[in-house]
C-alpha cells in the first residue's frame, strides 16, 4: 500500500484518467458497432446498456465486502475486466452483450472499495478531494471520446477494445498499487450488518436513492437513444461524434469539477442537487426539439459533474467513514437499478419515435424534482428539532 502524505491522490486521479479513458472509449464505440455495424436496433442498445449496470444492482454488496474483507483485495477482482473488453470487438450478438456484462460485472464489484478511499474524510475537507479524482475522470472520457474515433477508422472495433482493454489494466494497476494504507483495512462484520440493516429503515435515505433511480432512468434512457440522433445530425461522422459526444462534453466537465466541488460545499448536497434537475428538464426538452449543430451545442453543456458531486457527497455522509464503500456501493446501486430500466427505453423509442422518449425522460427529472424537494424539507425539519 501507498500512503505519503496524501500524493496518493494524484496518482489515484491518473488512474481514474485511465479508467474513464477506456470506458469513454468503449461506449462510444459500442453503440455506433451495435447499431451501425452489427445492425442491431434500439432495443438491442437498452439492453445493452440494462447488462452494464445490471452487475450494480449488488453494488452495496460490493462496498461492504470492500469495508469487511479489505478494500484493497477487493480491487484485484477488477483486472477481470481487462480480457472481456478485449473480446468485444471480435463478436457480434449476442457475445457482445455477455462480455459487456462480465467487464461491467469485475469492475463493478471493485469501483465502491476504489472511491470509498476518496471519499472517506469527506466530513472535514469537503468535496474537494473527490473533485479533484473525478476530474480526471473528466479528462479521461473525453480523451477515450475523442480518439474512439480515429481508433475506429483505422482498426474498427477490434483495435477499440484492445486499447479499452489495456487502458482498464493501467487503471486497476494504479489503484492498487497505490491505495491509501489508512483506508484499505477491513472492519469488523457486525458493525457492517448493523448499519446496512439502518440505511434499508431510513426513510430519508431511501426517498433520495428513489428520486436518484428516476432521474439517473431519465438521463441513461435519453442519452443513449440521443447519442445515435446526435451521430446523424452530425453528418455520420465518427469523428465529429466522437468529438461532441464525450470529447468537448467531458473537458468542460473537467474544467467545471472544482466549481462543482465549490458549489456543493456552499449549497449542500441536496440543493446542488435540486438545481441539477432543474437543469436536465429544460436541457432535454431543448435537445428534443434541435437539429444540427445546435443540438451539438446543448449536448456540451457540462450539467453532470454538479449532479455526480452532489449525489456521491449526499450518500457518502450517510454512513461512516469506517464504512464509506458500502455507502458508495448503496448509491451504485441505485444508479444500477436506473441502469437496468432502461431496457424498457429502447421499445418506447422505437415506437414513439427519439423526440418524444426524450421529452418523457424531461418528465422523470421533474418527478424526481418533487422527491428530493420534500426529501429536503424533512431533513430540514429534522434539524431544527
């Protein structure tokens, strides 16, 4: 283990470049090698997407083999990633689909016991360190963004998933070479069960996690049909769309993390989070209605990284730092769960048409509005008493 006086997190940062680097590639690439190359539709891109996340349904699951058995051990279960990334581009369907699920699967189970080390002083350096880490994370999709085009023209989806997959093992490398001594260490099960036990009865914590399944279903049901409207509006041009898609988006976003660590600090996590959802209704409507480079131009509008910091930030505090993977495992969770809707996106989107999903997806994130307006008055009533 590796602990000098907080350099971890740089090197840690770097990693996160790395692992966002090949999951930006991949992604991209993805949707454009189902849907373009191998012919499939809609539906066959939801429920590719409802396999990446299915894996986090267990997510705090994850977090609290992490928290019991050593967070570091549990990290080396995400080099088994490294070979199903690397078969994708040498299959079609349905290999596509099961290997997606089996790398989705290793780096899942270790991603809670990764962050979990990021996270667990949140309590009294705020949300700095963590935007300082998903900055490269930033920096990292837009990276793997960018490139998945040029990568593709010149070697398809074969030389995108052997760089996805050699990209994923520099990642998982750094991680735990370089994991914080004072944060890897297990803790005593009982303690574990206990709170676990205390985050399904608390309603509070609960009624959040549900308004995050209805926005996060919103945005993932959106943004993958979104993602084939914005490549045609673009000419079909996997360049150019590698560029907007992920590329400028993500740079942005990564110039935005500190503003956004800032902003969660001076608000609180659950206004930021209310003026996240605010945002994506008016964002999607407008992107349901553009064409064109207008719609290129809404598409990188930066509204992500103040959503991730206020939600892993919410979560993170309810548990203690003794436990923060499973804290984080518990918001992965949630996020699976909305993952794994959203094989219901892709009927609806060829029925109703990309447009019209997409307003249906504004809809969610004002129903989710309204849960976390009055998850926020009842915490705020809570603390006067």
């Amino acid at each position: 283990m590796y602990d000098s006086r907080g350099k971890w997190i740089k090197a840690y940062t770097i990693g996160n470049v790395f692992y966002t680097l090949a999951w930006g590639l991949y992604f991209t690439a993805s949707r454009i090698y189902v849907k373009e190359v191998l012919g499939g539709t809609f539906t066959d891109i939801a429920l590719l997407t409802s396999l990446e996340f299915l894996p986090a349904l267990l997510s705090t699951f994850w977090g609290y083999l992490g928290d019991v058995l050593g967070r570091r051990k549990i990290i080396l279960l995400g080099f088994l990633s490294v070979p199903a990334f690397m078969m994708i581009g040498f299959t079609g369907i349905p290999w596509v689909l099961i290997l997606a699920f089996i790398a989705s699967l290793a780096s899942t189970i270790a991603w809670p016991s990764v962050v979990a080390a990021v996270v667990s002083d949140i309590e009294e350096v705020g949300s700095r360190k963590y935007s300082i880490y998903a900055m490269g994370g930033s920096i990292g999709w837009g990276l793997g963004s960018i490139s998945m085009g040029f990568l593709f023209s010149m070697g398809g989806m074969k030389l995108v998933s052997i760089m996805t997959a050699l990209f994923m093992a520099l990642a998982f490398t750094l991680f735990y070479i370089m994991y914080p001594e004072a944060y890897g260490q297990s803790f005593k099960r009982e303690h574990g069960i206990s709170v676990f036990k205390n985050i399904v009865r608390n309603k509070i914590i609960i009624a959040f996690l549900l308004a995050v399944i209805i926005s996060y279903f919103g945005l993932e049901f959106s943004y993958n049909i979104l993602s084939i409207k914005l490549y045609n509006e673009l000419g079909r041009n996997e360049v150019f769309y590698g560029i907007f898609f992920g590329g400028i988006t993500a740079f942005l976003g990564a110039l935005f993390r500190p503003v956004a660590g800032r902003i969660v600090d001076t608000l609180g996590e659950t206004r930021s989070f209310i003026v996240t959802l605010m945002s994506y209704t008016l964002l999607l409507y407008g992107l349901a209605l553009a064409k064109g480079w207008v719609m290129a131009l809404l598409w990188i509008i930066p509204i992500y990284p103040l959503y991730d910091t206020a939600a892993i930030t919410a979560t993170s505090k309810a548990l203690p730092p003794e436990l923060r993977a499973t804290a984080i495992g518990t918001y992965g969770t949630a996020v699976s769960i909305a993952g794994s809707l959203v094989v219901i996106a892709g009927p609806i989107a060829d029925s109703l048409g990309v447009n019209k999903a997409t307003m249906f997806s504004a809809v969610l994130q004002l129903a989710a509005l309204v849960i976390v307006g009055l998850y926020y008055l009842r915490t705020r009533r809570l603390k006067e008493k």
